[in-house]
C-alpha cells in the first residue's frame, strides 16, 4: 500500500482551536507578570513541553508558529524529532550518560546538565553524531539562539536547589566546574543554569537564588547566562525573579492521553 500524507490525520486528531486558545492563554498569563514585574514585554520565553502527547501536537504547534518544544526522556524526543523535524526539541528531563550519545543526536539544546562527566559525554556524542551525519536537530530560538552554532548546542546546568542530587541536578558549589566543562567542551555552550523549585519549597527563594547564581557566574565567565525557570503553578514568581525561560505542558497541551 502506498504510502500516505499523514497531515489530514493530524489535523483531524489535535484540536488545534482548542490548542490555539490554550496557547494565546498561557502567552497572555506571561505577558501579565511581565508587567507586573517591570519587564520588557515579549523578553521571557515560552517553552511549550510536548512530553507524554503524540508527534501530531507537536506538529500542530509548529503550525501556530511555535518552533521550540521541551521533551523530558530521550526515546519519546528522538522519534518525535524525527517525525516533526521543524520543530527544535529541548531536553529538560534527566539524563543517564549512557544516554548521552542518544540525546546528543538529537537535542537542540539541554536544560538539564548536572554533571562534569555528563557535559564530557554529551560533547563526544555531539562529535560522534557529526562525524557520523547522523544529528538531525534543528537550532534553537529565543534566549538560546545566540549561543547555537554550526555543530554546538546551547546547554544549562540544573541547579539542584536543596542538594539532593538524586533527582538530578548539581549542588551550588558543583555548578561552577559543571559550566567550565560545558565552556571547555568542542561542540557545547554555556548558555545558563536551569532549576525546579523542590515540592516543599518556596518557589520564589528557590528563583531568586537561581538568577542570582545564574548573574554571578555569568561574571565570572564574561557574559550574560540565561535562567530557565518556571513552569504552569510558578511562572509569576519565576518571571518576577527574572526568568528567561518559562517551560509549560498541560496548560498549553491539555491533559496527558491516557495509555
């Protein structure tokens, strides 16, 4: 049976009104605390994350101009970044480094270093994919657009905000070797730190100490460092910190589908 164009199936599978609307919804939500915060409208980035939903919402996204998406586990992003190669998915999920060759094949950027060891692994399978013609990812926009180039990929340390560091992420006092490894890496840039309040914690201690660290080893190293922090509960304190990156899921793509 000949193959067939798959976009009618998505079209008629994805809601793409009500997708619309949650979208314009969550945009005007940002744009609230950007004024509420003193902030320049438009500088705070959204990071729709595609996780646990089909590649046909990724791909009707894209279809609302949207070109970055977040992803959480590396099998889900890389057949979903096969499927919708317009889209730049980033890694914000935890990472093993036997999965880095994996991931550095297709990730436009990565949220979530928290090693020296995995910044090292990440780098060799960026060089190992090139060398190979086989990375597919599609340069990231927005606040991490300046630090993307011809076979680099924009990278964050995650902050582990109470130094437990099971759930990932690296300590205060690890983070600063975990950016030179990133500095020192080939096919790698520091662009900035990134974190998730603990559950029992105060959203807005845990952004404030995250942008201070993010401003201080951004002068230590000789340049502004990016801060992705915030998602659906806690985008207004994050914004209010002085987030440059806000990541949000159900709000913009609905409840996950039920396996």
């Amino acid at each position: 049976m000949p193959e067939t164009n798959r976009e009618p199936e998505d079209r008629e599978a994805v809601d793409e009104a009500a997708l619309s609307a949650r979208l314009e919804s969550v945009r005007a939500e940002i744009a609230d605390a950007e004024r509420a915060a003193g902030r320049e409208p438009g500088g705070v980035d959204l990071l729709p994350v595609s996780k646990f939903h089909p590649a046909a919402a990724a791909r009707a996204i894209t279809r609302l101009g949207v070109t970055d998406l977040g992803e959480n586990r590396d099998q889900e992003a890389r057949d979903k970044a096969a499927e919708v190669p317009e889209a730049a998915f980033h890694m914000i999920g935890q990472i093993q480094t036997k999965k880095a060759n994996s991931v550095a094949r297709w990730a436009a950027a990565v949220h979530s270093v928290d090693s020296v060891r995995l910044a090292e692994k990440l780098d060799h399978g960026v060089a190992l994919a090139l060398e190979r013609g086989d990375r597919s990812a599609t340069a990231p926009g927005g606040a991490l657009g300046p630090f993307a180039a011809d076979g680099v990929v924009p990278c964050l340390v995650q902050l582990s905000a109470d130094g437990d560091t099971s759930r990932g992420g690296a300590t205060e006092e690890d983070l600063p070797a975990v950016l030179d490894a990133l500095e020192a890496a080939e096919h790698l840039a520091a662009a900035g730190v990134m974190c998730v309040p603990p559950l029992d914690s105060d959203p807005k201690e845990v952004f404030d100490r995250a942008r201070a660290i993010a401003d201080r080893e951004g002068e230590r190293l000789g340049r502004n460092l990016v801060l992705s922090a915030g998602m659906t509960a806690d985008l207004t304190e994050a914004i209010a910190a002085g987030s440059d990156i806000v990541r949000v899921g159900t709000a913009i793509f609905g409840p996950r589908p039920v396996a």
